[in-house]
C-alpha cells in the first residue's frame, strides 16, 4: 500500500483526526466568524506536542522528507473527496516568502496542496499569491501578536487568474488562524474570489 510509506496501517487508523469537514461549525472555522468570511474551513488531525504523529510534521517542516506533505495530503484529499471541499475550482499553498522558502528548499504546505489537489482532482497552482514580507516567528506571540505580525504581507500576483474562483488554500499548521486569515483576504478583498481553508494540522489552545 503506497500510504504505508509513511504511515503504517495501524498508525493511520490511529491518526488523531478531527472530522472537521463534516461539522460546520468545527473550531477551525470558527477562527474565522467576524474575521473574514471564508466558505469552509477544515482540519484533518489535531497537534499534540508529546503526540508521536508531532513528528511527522518534523520531518516535513525541518528533514526535507517532501514525500510525507504529498502522501499526507493525498490522504487529507481522500477524506475531503465528496464534501463541499470538493466543489473548490484550485488548490493554493500558503506561500512562504521567497527567503525562507530558498533557505529550506521547498515550502511544505505546497507539498500537501499537492497530494490534495491530486486527489481531489484539481489543478493546483504555487504562485498566484505572494508573501511580500518574511516574518518573525509566530510561536511565542499572543493572537493579537500574531495577526499584527501577519497583517497586510500577503499580495495577489494575477487576479484576473482568480476571478469567480473558489480557491482551497492549503496549510500545514493552524494555531490561531492569523497567517490564514492575511492570506484569504488577501483573496477576498479583489471581491469576486470565494475561499476554503485546508489544514493539515490544528494545535488545539489551552
């Protein structure tokens, strides 16, 4: 089975998923109420930091192990097929800036988008939105921290590409949703774009 190179069997049917994507009014998209109005949001699994799928992410984010985000997000895709996700007209990795993305080598949330948009049978595009600014690091900031550290940084390279598009954007951390939030509306704010969130991952706060 191709997905047992990266998960065994019993450690996918193990995986700490949330079932997000058949609840509307899941946490994720709750982040959003009042904030920007995004059409579905979803996460696949939750983040425990002493979970031992933490270090499936390590090795995506830190260990350049690209097949991990295609083969992870080939399964998010399969749990997505048949759900209003489904109905979305492309697929879009939040970017990195082009500076950390150089450095690392690759931005793994285009990696998931991939193995999404593979099976959800959607083209999926890597350059239509652009970070303008490299940010400091989102972990030791509060929310509101963290939306003013992310404000304003994203920007729409080709927007006639986009016009009366549904556009899934897809991430591989969500904490409090402030990065998502720049980046869809960015989208938004042309007014005739409509946006869904993928997440990979959701770290659930105390």
């Amino acid at each position: 089975m191709r997905n047992e190179q990266v998960l065994c069997l019993p450690c996918m049917l193990e995986l700490p998923r949330t079932g997000f994507h058949a609840d509307p009014e899941n946490d994720v998209a709750r982040m959003f109420w009042g904030r920007v109005p995004v059409e579905h949001a979803t996460a696949f699994m939750y983040f425990y930091k002493d979970s031992r799928y933490r270090q499936i992410l390590h090795e995506l984010k830190y260990r350049g192990q690209c097949h991990v985000g295609v083969e992870m997000g080939r399964i998010f895709g399969s749990e997505l097929k048949s759900t209003p996700f489904e109905q979305v007209d492309l697929v879009h990795p939040v970017p990195l800036h082009r500076r950390k993305q150089r450095k690392r080598g690759y931005n793994q949330s285009a990696l998931i988008a991939k193995g999404v948009a593979e099976v959800l049978g959607k083209p999926m595009e890597a350059g239509l939105i652009r970070r303008t600014v490299n940010t400091d690091t989102q972990t030791r900031k509060s929310r509101y921290e963290r939306w003013e550290n992310v404000a304003g940084i994203f920007s729409v390279k080709d927007p006639e590409r986009l016009k009366d598009r549904h556009v899934l954007l897809v991430d591989d951390v969500v904490t409090t949703g402030s990065t998502l939030e720049a980046c869809a509306a960015a989208l938004i704010d042309l007014g005739h774009v409509r946006v869904s969130v993928a997440v990979l991952a959701y770290v659930k706060l105390d």
